[in-house]
C-alpha cells in the first residue's frame, strides 16, 4: 500500500476522516477492526508490510462502506501477515456487515478465505457459485504423460473412469476438485 510513511497510523486516518467529513471516533473503530490500536501512535515507516496492509484496510473502512474491492491483498505479505489478513477479511462481514470482494490469481489464497466465487475470463464471469458446490463439482481432468497406458492402467484400477482421446491424452470424468490431487498422488507414485 502506498502510504505516508512520516505520518503515524492516527494521523494518516485523519486525513480520509477529514475528507469524509466523518467523526473522529470512526479512527478508533476501523483501527480496533485491523487490531492496530495498540499502534494508533507508531509511525508507519516502522511497521511491518502486514501492519501497513491491515492500515491500508482500515482506511478503506473508514465510513464503513457496504462493499470492499480488494486486490490481491496477501501480496507480498510472509505467511503471518497473509494468515493475519485472510483472517480480518474473513471477520469483516460479520463485524461490519461490508461485503468483501477479493480480486486475486492465487486459486489457493482464494480458497482460504471465501464463501462465494466468480471466475472471470476476458471480463466475462464464466463461472459463479459458492465455494464448496465448486469444490464439489464433478468434472474432467486431463492428463498427458509418456506413460499413458501405465496413467489409464493405474487409475483404473482405483476406480476413476477413463478414456483416451485422439490427441493422445488421458481423459478421466466424473472427477471433484479434490479428486485431482489424488490422482496426482497415484501417478506420481507410479
């Protein structure tokens, strides 16, 4: 986040409270919200990445809007400040009744802290439904490897179903999300 770093946590907030025309007490609340308020006075040159990120938050719930639009905000965060984040935005809607929507590439970030999905292509949505209905959507996986038949052999046997199609790849149907990760065990293994 791009933030004035010779400006404590308190006096960056004034300036969008300011601008909002907003009370002085909304500070206390978004602060107490990204458990920053033991750090109301540090100066934000000193604070890690993670607590310049939670800041950043915390200015964009100042006001406390309906929805927040965020972009890949574990970027760059080590796996504390990412777990930290995950668990605020998480919190958010129950704490503030503010939807939250996540934009990221990171499929597994997503996964950790989500209740709904949208996947867009080329600004498209293709795909929309809540988390665990897409986890648990049948599908079919494709598999290339130079041992195909051993691949169509080995997943048969532990019951996936199984063609090979013309160009040479492995097709395997009526496959969940969390199946895949199965049959990768299985071919790694053989």
């Amino acid at each position: 986040p791009a933030l004035y770093q010779h400006l404590t946590a308190c006096e960056y907030l004034s300036i969008t409270q300011r601008i909002k025309n907003l009370p002085r007490n909304d500070i206390d609340r978004v602060l107490n919200l990204v458990e920053l308020s033991a750090n109301k006075y540090g100066v934000i040159a000193q604070f890690s990445l993670g607590m310049k990120q939670r800041l950043a938050i915390a200015n964009a719930l100042l006001g406390a809007p309906e929805l927040l639009v965020l972009d890949e905000p574990t970027n760059g965060l080590d796996p504390q400040g990412m777990l930290d984040t995950r668990e605020l935005l998480k919190s958010l809607p129950e704490k503030t009744g503010c939807t939250v929507f996540v934009s990221s590439h990171l499929l597994s970030e997503v996964e950790r802290m989500v209740s709904h999905v949208a996947i867009i292509n080329a600004g498209e949505i293709v795909l929309q439904n809540s988390l665990q209905n897409l986890i648990n959507v049948e599908g079919q996986l494709t598999v290339s490897c130079a041992q195909l038949s051993l691949a169509h052999t080995v997943l048969s046997t532990a019951n996936f179903h199984c063609i090979t199609n013309s160009s040479g790849e492995l097709l395997v149907s009526g496959i969940t999300q969390a199946q895949c990760a199965q049959v990768h065990h299985l071919l790694s293994q053989h």
